[in-house]
C-alpha cells in the first residue's frame, strides 16, 4: 500500500507538471519501464529519488517531506515475501493489496475461490494443474493459501469477502468425491461468519455480466483519517499474467457488472444440499 500511494501521489505531480513519462524519464536519466513501475506500486523507492522527481516536477517544498518519508515504508517486507518461490510473478502486488484491504468482491468462473477453499481441495488442485511441481511446492502453495485465509477471522476487521459462481463449481469433483463433499460443507460453515456471503448463479440463468467479464475481483480498502481515500482496484488474472485497474470509470463499470451477476444469483445455501447429492 506505501508503494501504491506513493507511486499514484508521484504520477499526479508529473501529470500536473504537463509532463509525459518519456519526457520524465529523459529529465531523470531512467527508462520509460521504470517511471512505469513506480507510478503502478510496482516497486520500492528511495528518499533521494523522490526528491529528484519532485524536483523534476517542481513539487511545492512542503509535499517533498511526506513522500520522501512514504518512501522509506515502501521497503518494508510483507509476511508473503517469505514465499517468493511459490508466488507467481506480479502477484505479490494481489497478496499485498488483499491483505490491506476491507472487503473484496468478486466472480469466479471455474473454482471455489481461493479465500474459501479446504486444504484438501487446494492440494487436489495444485497438483492437477502443476503436475511435474514437487511434494515440496505444492506444500509450500497450500501454506500460502492457508496463511492469507486468516484474514477472515482477522481480529478487530476480519476481511468481508463478497463472492458469486456459477452452480457448475460446485458440481465439480475436483480430489475426488470426499474431498467435494468436504469443500462444500465447508462452505455452508463459512457462509455463518456474518464476513462471508457467497451467491451461485443457477444452471440455465439467463445472461448476465460474467459471461463478458470473466473472473475478476474489486478490492476496497478502510478510510484513514489522517490519509486521501485509497480508490479501490479491480483485480482480473489473464492468461498472460494478472492486469490491475484503478481508475474511476473502470471500477464503476465492474461495479455495475457485479450488481448485475449478483442479481441473477441466489444464496449458495439454497442449492448446496442438490450439490451434495450430485453424483460423481
């Protein structure tokens, strides 16, 4: 979160300035690429170097001081980075966010979401999808999971987590039947925290957004007194690797697409007990 609002208080005075990121890029001997990193939270940032941006962007004296202070945060080490090895590339920025996060919303078109998988039905799926992977990884994977679970019962803010699929997941039998049938009990137990609501959308719905939209996920952060809003961001995994949004228009189009899944969708309650009963 430092890098994300250091890099978007640093974009707003270069796009005050007039200035495009080749022309700062020149002014400050970088690379385009790099101008491009800070900007999107993508990476840690020096004192030194926010001065000379600020200076390149004729920042008024009494800003300079905050972000050079913003900085020196932007360095500190999430508990995630612990698990460099079996983090896909750019999504430690996801982890990161979804850590300071308040609530997140979102449509899964395929799996039960990762924040409300068993660890049964998380190594079943890791070693399907990652078949030459080792014992080791798949292990270290599930851990991972497991760890960002805890933010459901999180104390004094458990994280609120908003989730819509459709009824096909949970005809699933992925590990197996056991494993299915463990997944959506633990389902219906989850679905009690008064954080979790999760809605499937019926086999045979008429058309709705998430046919267009595919899976994504809206993060939306806590207010700070003392701090600027931090705008939410729409978090949608591509083939290629993960893509982020966070301008205004695009989250008020996922937004509305949401809306519009969620109203074709009934709480998941009310089909789990045909789900159980759904042969293998």
């Amino acid at each position: 979160m430092p890098r994300r609002r250091l890099g978007r208080s640093l974009r707003d005075l270069r796009t005050r300035a007039r200035m495009t990121t080749r022309t700062a890029a020149r002014h400050l001997e970088w690379s385009e690429a790099k101008i491009w990193r800070i900007e999107t939270g993508q990476t840690s940032l020096r004192s030194l170097d926010v001065e000379a941006m600020c200076k390149v962007y004729g920042a008024p004296a009494e800003v300079v001081g905050p972000l050079a202070a913003l900085a020196k945060e932007t360095k500190a080490r999430g508990w995630w980075t612990a698990y460099t090895d079996v983090v896909s590339e750019g999504f430690d920025i996801y982890i990161g966010l979804e850590e300071a996060a308040r609530q997140v919303t979102g449509y899964e078109t395929d799996l039960v979401p990762g924040l409300l998988q068993t660890e049964a039905y998380t190594r079943a799926l890791l070693r399907a999808a990652r078949p030459s992977a080792s014992d080791n990884e798949i292990e270290r994977r599930v851990e991972l999971r497991r760890t960002r679970q805890l933010l459901l019962t999180r104390p004094g803010a458990p994280l609120r987590v908003d989730a819509v699929i459709p009824e096909s997941v949970l005809r699933h039998r992925i590990g197996g039947e056991q494993v299915a049938t463990e997944q959506l009990e633990h389902l219906r137990r989850l679905c009690e925290l008064p954080t979790v609501r999760l809605r499937v959308v019926p086999e045979g719905a008429d058309f709705h957004a998430g046919m267009e939209t595919g899976g994504f996920s809206i993060l939306e952060f806590p207010s700070e007194a003392s701090a600027e809003p931090e705008p939410p961001v729409i978090y949608v995994e591509s083939f290629t690797g993960p893509v982020y949004l966070d301008k205004e228009a695009e989250f008020a189009r996922y937004r509305a697409a949401f809306g519009n899944i969620a109203a074709a969708a009934v709480d998941v309650r009310e089909v789990l007990d045909g789900a159980v009963a759904a042969p293998a």
